[in-house]
C-alpha cells in the first residue's frame, strides 16, 4: 500500500471556474450555439456541458431538463420581462407598430436571429420543442399583452398575433421567400403594424 491520504471516491471536486458566477451565462451561451448549430433533436445536455466547458449536472441544476434549457435560449433571445412593458407602457394606440418593430428587429440582428431560427425548425418537425415555442411567446409573450389590454378573448387574439409574425419568419428567415426575404425590415413594420393593432385591440 502506498502513503499518503485515502482517495476519495465518487464525484471531483468542482472547480471555481465550473460554479462561479459566469457558469449559468456560459451554458446558456453555449446552449445558443448548440441548438442553433445542431437543431433541437441533436442537441443534447451533455453537449451543451462539454460546450460550457462544465460537468453535465451543472446544466440540470441550473436549468432542469433540455427543454427547459431550450426555454432558457429562447428567453435570452426575446428578454419578455423588458420587453414586454416597453410594448404595453404606451398604452393602446401603437401597440401594434412597437411588437411589429420587436418582433423584425429580434430576428434582423444576427445574435439572437440563430438560436431562434434552430428553435423555429426545430418546432415544425419536434412536438417538444413545439411545446417550448407556443409555451413562451404566446404565454409569457404576446397572452400577457393580449390580457393586458383589457379586450375580449385574449387567447384567441394572441394566437392570431402569433401566426401571423411566426409565419413572416418562416418565410423571410427560414424558406426566404422574394420579394419578402430582402425587402426592407421598415417595409413589413409599416404593412404589419395595423394588422397586429387589429388584432390585439379591435373592440
């Protein structure tokens, strides 16, 4: 038998650099990328560990489950507890135009357009990541909106909202459809924002 302490079994030590302050920014980041580059079915947890550079179980301590990290990239994206009292602090009138304007500006900036389009293909063709979708932007989005604004039928006006922006990203993002993939993002505010007003507003 050699000297020296007994080994100890079971987990190593976690280092400062696996539990710091930075690890939850850096799984989510790495999350992102994972998703954006691999799509939802291929990406998996442990991947997303080894991408953050920390131990698997971190991942689920911070975050649970892949969907619930696959939650966590999309809320990064949208930011819904800013956002969303920017779109309603005006009140009614223009509500339409500044979800409008959002909407287009989340998916024209390269940052946060990736993730999201790995999450908008993933939905189509994956019930879980379908859920995650619908879960969050209609939810934690556009419902609170919707209730917000004191009309009838909130749910049901939310989902309209919903459909409508969700299919100008598949078709300017995801198919890119011309004219529509290149026309000006200031172009489709203007032809969209009246829509979505009626939508969420009309008595």
């Amino acid at each position: 038998m050699t000297g020296g302490a007994p080994r100890r079994r079971g987990r190593p030590a976690r280092t400062e650099a696996e539990t710091g302050p930075g690890a939850r920014e850096r799984i989510l980041e790495a999350a992102r990328t994972e998703f954006a580059e691999r799509g939802y079915d291929k990406t998996s947890v442990r991947g997303i560990a080894k991408a953050a550079g920390v131990d698997a179980a971190l991942v689920h301590h911070y975050f649970g489950t892949k969907d619930e990290v696959f939650a966590a990239a999309i809320e990064v994206s949208f930011e819904p507890a800013l956002v969303v009292p920017a779109i309603l602090g005006e009140g009614k009138d223009g509500v339409g135009e500044r979800l409008a304007r959002y909407f287009i500006g989340v998916w024209e900036n390269p940052v946060t357009r990736a993730p999201l389009l790995a999450i908008l293909r993933s939905a189509l063709t994956h019930e879980a990541a379908a859920k995650v979708l619908r879960g969050f932007v209609l939810r934690r989005m556009l419902e609170r909106i919707a209730a917000d604004l004191d009309v009838p039928d909130p749910k049901f006006r939310a989902e309209l909202a919903a459909s409508h922006m969700i299919g100008i990203a598949i078709l300017r993002y995801v198919v890119q459809v011309e004219p529509l993939a290149t026309v000006d993002p200031e172009e489709i505010v203007a032809m969209v924002a009246p829509t979505l007003q009626r939508y969420l507003t009309a008595a």
